[in-house]
C-alpha cells in the first residue's frame, strides 16, 4: 500500500504538470502566431508521438519493471519543459511538443502496470484503478485555474520553467519512493477453478483465463473517449465564452474535473461490473455531446460538469476492466495498447476539431465517434460479472 501512496503521489505531479498546460497552450500558441488549424496540429501531435513510446512502454514495463520508466519519463519530461519555456516560432514548439509526447508515452502504462500488480483482488484492483482516477482527477481540478493563473502572474515563459522544475523533482524522489519486486507470471494450473461469471481465481487470488483475448475493437471505446476528450479540450479555450480570457478557460476546464472528482468519490460502483460502467458512462457522454452540438438549454457549466461525470466513471472502468481480463504477466502490454488507444483519439480529436469546426459542431463529431465505437463494441465477448 506504502507503494501505491508513492504511485499517487508522483502521478499527481505529473497530471498536475500535464492539465496546467492545458489552458495556457493554445493562447501560448496563438501567441506565436499559430493558425487555429496549426494548433490543432500542436496538440495532435503530442498524442501521436505517444504510439511508438507507448509500444516500447508495453514490453519494457513487463520484462524490466516500471520504475525505470516512471523516472525517466518525469525527469526528461520536466527538462523539456525547460526548453519549451524557451519557444519563438511555432515549428519549434511542434518539435517541442513531439518529443514530450514520445517521453510521457512511457508513464501511464508504468504507473498502472504498477498498481495492477501489487493488487491482492479484483475488488482491490478495482479500487486502485478508482484511485488512480481519483488523483488523476483532484489534479485536474486545481491544475488548468493554477495554470491559467500563473501564467497571468509570471509569464508563459517562467510558468513553464516552473512546470518543468516540478517535474525533474518528482522524477528524483521517484527513485527513492518507488519500490517493486518482480511478480513471476502465473502458470496455467489444474487447481485453477473459473467463476460462474468465466472468470478464473486461484485461492482467491488475481488470475484470469489464460485463454481469454480482449477484443481489437474493443479498444475503439478509449480511441473514441479520448477523442472527444481531445475535441473539447481544444474548443474550451476557443470558445466566445472564453476567449480572451485564459483565466475562464482554466475555470471552464475545473468545472470538468470537478464533475469527475463527484462520481470518482462514489465508491459503491467499484461493486458494479467494470464492463457496464464504460456502457453506461459512454452512452451518457455521447447524449452530453449531442446536447452541446444542438444547443441545448442547459448552461455550459453544468453540461461540462456532467461531461466530468461521465469521464470519472468510464476511465476507471476500462482500467479495471483489462486488468480484471489479464494476467499479470501481460500487463504492461495491454496497458500499453490502453495508451495507444488514448494517443490515437487524442490525435484526431483536435485535428478533426481544427479542420472541420467551420463547416460542422466539433461537438457532433464527438458525438458521432463515441457511438460509432459502442456500436461496434462485441458484447458478447465480455462477460458481464456484478461484484459484491
């Protein structure tokens, strides 16, 4: 547990540093004369970038470890940062950028790797992944307005500094507060008895069906959640509501993680099946979305406080999900396929957003991707357990 503390603790920094930037990137941007549709560009590119570290994260987690990875990812990352601080041309931050995105590609499937392992259970595992939401959350919460706040005090050039600083630190006592023992992969045994439910469990311990494969299309529901997450991260600050104002915006974007953090705190859905928690919230995500594209009466601010809702169900939910249908030995590759997911929806979502919000609502795209994914979702495969 004292290791899952550590995790949370470094992993807050690190999403602190990441959703502070949040706000502030596409005024920085504009203010290097950037087009609309090349900022667009910027922020898909940090996601793609993603992929091939994403894929190096998935074999290296599970043949060396997580720690050398959530160190490197942290300390190298802050030291861009420094760099971007530096930033006078719009190229430049796009190469800046481009490499950030392949550095931090290494952390997420590290970090969560980590925490699958050291669960006892589902139940536990189910909880960890709900505290990984959890941080995740409380960080974007107070992040995007300190972003936006102190860029309004010191400047993008010393905020980003200051980002990076935090950074490099946290990397450092990432050495010191990470611990790890390798976990031998669970061997196929005879006294292996599966659950009503197909599950598999072992002296009521973790193990799944060594026959089980999760589905490729499975994955369009991260690909699709991550890019309208994508889409409304770049119109937020684009938005008649906000612009010329980045103080707004950070606030605009508190409002979502403060939604996130009202149903993350509802822990009795950690005893509903992880499979029907990412229907369910995927299906209201995609309402909230359609609501927006066709101007619906409710205010903004309570729309992206329910967006926030449904994110804070979902996102645990595909944690646990994967971990609960994969052995141990395998983690490290299937939260790195996770990523992937994420990265490529990240990708398109401001992309579409930048070349296509003149001639269609950013808002229905979003909404359009979202069911096209649990339209093709298979499931049968899945089976549908509700813990207790």
């Amino acid at each position: 547990m004292r290791t899952a503390i550590w995790l949370y603790l470094f992993m807050f920094v690190a999403f602190f540093d990441l959703h502070a930037q949040y706000p502030i990137l596409s005024p920085f941007a504009l203010s290097l004369g950037a087009a609309p549709s090349f900022i667009g560009l910027i922020m898909g590119v940090y996601s793609i970038t993603h992929l091939p570290g994403n894929l190096l994260a998935g074999y290296g987690v599970d043949k060396y470890g997580s720690k050398f990875f959530i160190v490197f990812s942290l300390i190298v990352a802050g030291i861009i940062l420094l760099f971007q601080s530096g930033v006078q041309d719009p190229w430049h931050l796009l190469y800046i950028r481009s490499i950030s995105g392949f550095v931090l590609a290494f952390l997420s499937p590290a970090c969560l790797s980590l925490l699958a392992r050291i669960a006892r259970d589902r139940i536990e595992q189910s909880k960890l992944m709900t505290g990984n939401g959890l941080v995740h959350t409380l960080a974007s919460v107070v992040s995007p307005a300190a972003g936006a706040l102190l860029v309004a005090k010191i400047g993008f050039t010393t905020a980003f500094s200051v980002l990076g600083w935090i950074l490099i630190i946290t990397g450092i006592l990432a050495i010191f507060g990470v611990r790890e023992h390798k976990i031998a992969a669970q061997p196929r045994d005879k006294s292996t008895v599966a659950d009503h439910h197909g599950y598999a469990l072992k002296n009521e311990g973790l193990n799944v069906k060594s026959d089980f494969m999760i589905p490729w299309l499975f994955f369009l529901i991260p690909v699709a959640l991550s890019c309208s997450q994508g889409i409304l991260f770049f119109e937020l600050p684009l938005m008649q509501a906000s612009r010329g104002s980045i103080l707004t915006s950070g606030v605009f974007f508190t409002l979502v993680s403060l939604g996130a953090l009202c149903s993350i705190s509802l822990w009795f859905l950690n005893h509903v099946s992880p499979f029907i928690r990412t229907v369910a919230g995927s299906l209201s995500l995609a309402a909230i979305f359609f609501g927006l594209a066709i101007q619906w009466p409710i205010p903004l601010a309570i729309s992206l406080f329910l967006i926030g809702m449904a994110k804070g169900v979902i996102f645990p939910a595909l944690a646990a999900l994967l971990a609960s249908n994969t052995s141990s030995n395998r983690y490290g590759r299937v939260f790195s396929i996770l990523s992937i997911s994420y990265s490529v929806g990240a990708f398109f979502g401001p992309m579409l957003a930048g070349q296509l919000r003149d001639h269609i609502s950013s808002y229905f795209i979003a909404f359009f991707i979202l069911m096209l994914a649990l339209s093709l979702l298979p499931l049968r495969t899945f089976k549908v357990p509700v813990t207790t």
